[in-house]
C-alpha cells in the first residue's frame, strides 16, 4: 500500500506561530500595564480627538478607494466614484476580518471581473493599485531612518540598500515579478497613460498621510510628546515590518512594533499601548459599513455562478 506524503504548509505554520509570538509578547507587555493610569488617559482625552481621528481614518479610506477609482478610469471601466467606494471599503472590511489582505483583494476583484467582464484587466488593476500604495509608502522611509536613529538605532543608507535588495530577492520581488510577467501587457495600457499613474501615485501619498495624522492627532490627545514625523517614521516602519510573511494581518506583530518605538521615543507604556490599539480598534471601525457592500458583492458572485451552472 503506498502512502501519500502530505507536504507541510511551512508558510501557514510561519503565520500562525509568528502571530501567537507576538501576541504573546504584546499581552506581556499588557500585563505590565497600569491599567487605571491607561484608563485616565482615554478618559481625558478630548471628544472632539476621537471625532477628529475616526473623521481623518474615513477619509483616508475614501482616498485610497479614489485611487484605485483613477486607474479603473484610465481603462474606460463603467464605474463612479461612489460604486468604487463602496467595493474598496466591502474590501477592506473583508482585510480585517479574514486571515489574510488577499481576502480584500479578492472580493475587489470579483467586483471589477462582474463589471467589465474582463478578469485579467481586473485582477490587474488590482495588483498595481497594491503596487502604487507601497512605492508611495516608501516615499516615507527617510523619515523611519530619522526616528530609528534618534531613538538610539545607528540605521544607515547601506542597510536600508541592503534590505532593499532582500525585498525584491524575496517574497515580496518574486510577487512583483511574476505579476509583470502575467500582466505586463496590460500594465502597459496604464504606462500609455501616464497621467493616471502619477495621480494615483500623488493620491497614495495623500492617503498615507492623512491616515498617519489622524494617528498623530490621537498621540496628541493621550498626551505622548511626538511630532507628526516621528509618528510617520514610526508607522512606516510598522507598515513594513507588517509586510513581513511571519504573521495573519499584522495582529500583534503591528502593536508590539509600535508600542516598543514609541516608548523609545519618550512615551510611557500606558499612552503606547493605548495608541497602538486605539488606533488598530478605529481604523478597524470605518470599515465596518463595508459589511453591507462585502454581503452583495458575495450575494452577486453567487447568482452569477448559479446562472452559468
């Protein structure tokens, strides 16, 4: 009798023990906490902060889904603002609550297939969107250099050139490559039409920031003696770091990030903390509408299957 050899799944085994490493190291730092000097800082915070930041979250939403709106646009897709809107955010809800950000790019991909009916032009636009967004977030890497260095961490041009080149020798290039490969002739009806690139670029940019400020806005509030820069730094770092195969969305991996930099930088473990979750528990809360469009995006793929079955 022979005996089939099941392969081991090393990348999901990876995921799943970086994710409970973290989480495990975050829930140590969590028991160090004073609790009731965290709460106080909550507490006090001002309303109109909590108003502010979740109004600055939305809005880098909305940012992000007009970027990908421009690129739909440059392929002549019969979508409006307000259609793209609401299958980016069906998207991002669907990032936070499965176990991977593919999950998101999936259902925004169904989407587009159903509309243009053209699934290789879609799954594209899908991919250069994610593509645009991480060229315009290292935009942002000087500023993570600035931050690591004053918190004592010598980072200099050599090893950022050196993880540069890891990157794209790594899962991350290989992904790249491959998508060049399959669709570069259909990236090439995008580079015909510059002009819609470099404003998808300029939105992407936007977007990072206008997420990143209201983080700083809510640092502010709790009380923590950063600038606006230094929470740039700090969050793309954590952006990167989050990039890393080692764990399920970032859960634990982000907040262990963000609460040892910003406590290098002069805050106290309770305003870190606080932060890191506050603003992980808000940026979550603005996709929560996105439930409604996720539902009819599934409900619609459904009806399609049932119709050509």
């Amino acid at each position: 009798m022979n005996k089939q050899t099941r392969k081991v799944d090393w990348k999901t085994i990876i995921k799943w023990g970086g994710t409970l490493i973290s989480l495990g190291l975050f829930i140590w730092l969590l028991t160090r906490m004073n609790w009731q000097e965290a709460w106080i800082i909550l507490r006090d915070m001002p309303f109109y902060v909590y108003i502010l930041s979740i109004l600055l979250f939305f809005g880098g939403q909305f940012l992000n889904s007009l970027r990908w709106y421009v690129l739909l646009k440059a392929q002549d897709v019969p979508i409006n603002i307000k259609e793209t809107f609401q299958i980016f955010l069906g998207g991002a809800f669907a990032s936070n609550f499965l176990p991977s950000t593919i999950g998101g790019d999936s259902l925004r991909f169904i989407a587009i297939a159903r509309i243009t009916k053209d699934q290789p032009l879609g799954l594209a636009s899908v991919i250069l969107d994610r593509l645009i967004n991480v060229l315009a977030t290292c935009t942002l890497i000087p500023f993570s250099v600035t931050v690591l260095n004053t918190t004592g961490l010598q980072i200099n041009s050599d090893l950022f050139a050196f993880s540069g080149l890891a990157v794209m020798d790594g899962k991350l290039g290989g992904w790249i490559k491959r998508s060049v490969k399959k669709y570069g002739d259909l990236f090439k009806r995008w580079v015909k039409k510059p002009s819609s690139l470099i404003l998808a670029f300029v939105i992407a940019w936007f977007s990072t920031m206008v997420v990143l400020v209201g983080i700083w806005v809510l640092a502010r509030g709790i009380g923590m003696p950063v600038t606006l820069w230094q929470v740039v730094g700090v969050n793309t770092v954590s952006y990167f770091i989050t990039l890393l195969p080692i764990s399920i969305s970032g859960y634990g991996l982000r907040e262990i990030t963000l609460t040892s930099l910003y406590t290098l930088l002069g805050a106290s473990l309770e305003q870190a903390t606080a932060l890191a979750l506050i603003s992980r528990i808000f940026s979550t809360l603005v996709t929560l509408p996105g439930v409604i469009w996720m539902q009819r995006i599934v409900a619609d793929s459904k009806t399609d299957e049932g119709q050509n079955s």
